[in-house]
C-alpha cells in the first residue's frame, strides 16, 4: 500500500514540476517573442508600420492640411514683412539688404513647408536607427538554459503539496505575463497612432517656424516628434531592465518568493512602460 502511495505521489510530483517547468518555459519563450515584437514595433517608420494608413494619413495631410499650411504661411510671411517695414521708422532708414534677408527666410520657409515629409520621416529613421540598435544588444540579455535548469532542481527538492502551491501560483503570474502582453500592444499601437496623428498635421507648425513669435509652435511640434519617436528606445530600455531581472529572479534558491517577485517586476513593467511618454517629453522639453 505504501509503495502504490508512494508512486502515485511521486507520479503526482513529476506532473506538478512538468507543469511549472512548462509554464516558465512558456514565459520565457513568450518574453523572448515579445521583445522581438516590440522592436519591430516601436523600431517602425510611419511608413514602414503600415504602409495603407500611412498612404492615407499622407493624402489627408496632402490635400487638407498643406493648403491650410500654405495659408498659415503666407501670414507668417507678410506679417514678417510688415514688421520689417515698420522697423526702420517706415522705411526712412530702411537697409535694403533686409529685403534680401526677407526674400531668403521666404525661400527657406516655402522649401521646408514643401519638404515637411523628408523631415519627419528622417527623425523617424534616426530614432529607428537607435532602436534597432538596442534590440541587438536586448535580445540576448537573459540566459534561458541556465536558468531553467536552476529552476529544475530547485523544484525537485520541494514535496508534492509545496509544488501544487506553487502551481497554482505560477498560473496567477502566467496571466499577469499576459496582462503585461496586452500592456505593451496598447503602449506601442497608441504611440503609432499618436505618431500618425502628429503626422497628419506637420505642414501645420512646419508653416509658422519663419517667424520668431509664431516659431515657437513649429520648434515644440518638432521637439514632441522627437520625444514621441525616441519613446520607442526608452521602451525597449525597460524591456531589457525586465529580460535581465527576469533573469536573476529565476536563477533564485527559492521558488516561491522568485516567482512572485517576477510578478512584481512585471507590474514595475507596466508602469514603467506608461510613463516612458511623458519621461521622453521631459528628456527634449517637450509640452
């Protein structure tokens, strides 16, 4: 009787350490996966993340938004001028040369109206550059191998109760890892949508940068694209945090307190990840 308890336990035991080991194997295989989705999220121009809302957001902009640029513009320019007339005590003692100046700062004004995509799309390739980067160096931060077999012994040593606790509390972290899932599609989906937003309307303060006073719309809007482009590094920043404190939690002596301080770093995570927006403006001045 006791030899037929003995492997039924032990059958019991092997199932329960089958079952965590398969579940951690899971999470680290579904990190692993995640942090090459993620790179090749917030790694992504507003071209290249989808090609068709990018092609619409550009005709939008194209034939809506230009025009009303150009219109925009044309003020700044005229506004630009009559101060200039106005400067010299109504042209008694104008300087010609600030006419050439005049006709220099229109020239500069309509060529970056006109080239308002090649200059945000190359603030979008620099901080692609940079994410790019740092998924290379991300990607190989957390020693699978060596820490799941750390964990395999670990759990051999438990009794079979100790490894059903255990069980049942690897599935509450397991659907935590998939919360922190759903958390960073809505983190790097949300700020593409806010790039295409802000994209949308770039002719807009691109138009008032000629003019000292009305300039400071076009330097802040160009000061949010770069906070809202180098967001994606800061993002993967934190991923790779949590890949190599992942790392150190499984290689834990004790399993129950590593597996419940990997839930606490998921939710450190997800909040860091929410607040990687708002660091980013603050990092360029951004408001």
């Amino acid at each position: 009787m006791d030899s037929l308890w003995n492997s039924l336990m032990g059958w019991f035991k092997e199932a329960l350490v089958g079952g965590i080991m398969g579940r951690f194997e899971g999470m680290f295989e579904n990190l692993d996966a995640e942090i090459s989705g993620v790179a090749a999220q917030v790694g992504a121009t507003p071209a290249g993340w989808n090609a068709g809302v990018f092609s619409m957001i550009k005709a939008l902009s194209d034939t809506v938004v230009l025009p009303v640029a150009g219109i925009i513009l044309t003020f700044v320019l005229c506004y630009e001028l009559i101060n200039l007339i106005l400067e010299r005590n109504h042209m008694h003692e104008f300087d010609s040369f600030k006419i050439f100046k005049w006709i220099f700062k229109t020239y500069v004004a309509v060529y970056i109206l006109t080239n308002t995509y090649n200059i945000v799309m190359a603030v979008f390739e620099l901080a692609q550059n940079a994410i790019a980067g740092s998924a290379g160096l991300i990607s190989g931060s957390v020693d699978t191998k060596l820490a799941l077999d750390t964990l395999r012994e670990s759990l051999e040593a438990m009794e079979a109760f100790e490894l059903f606790g255990l069980f049942l509390e690897s599935f509450i972290v397991s659907l935590a890892l998939k919360a922190m899932t759903i958390c960073i599609f809505i983190i790097s989906y949300g700020r593409m949508l806010e790039i295409y937003l802000a994209v949308s309307v770039a002719p807009i303060p691109f138009a008032t940068m000629a003019n000292h006073e009305w300039g400071q719309i076009g330097n802040n809007y160009l000061r949010s694209l770069f906070a809202v482009a180098f967001q994606g590094f800061l993002i993967m920043v934190c991923i790779g945090i949590y890949a190599v404190l992942l790392n150190s939690v499984a290689l834990s002596p004790n399993a129950h307190i590593a597996i419940w301080t990997l839930l606490g770093y998921t939710a450190l995570l997800c909040f860091s990840l929410f607040k990687t927006g708002s660091l980013s403006k603050n990092v360029f001045g951004a408001h």
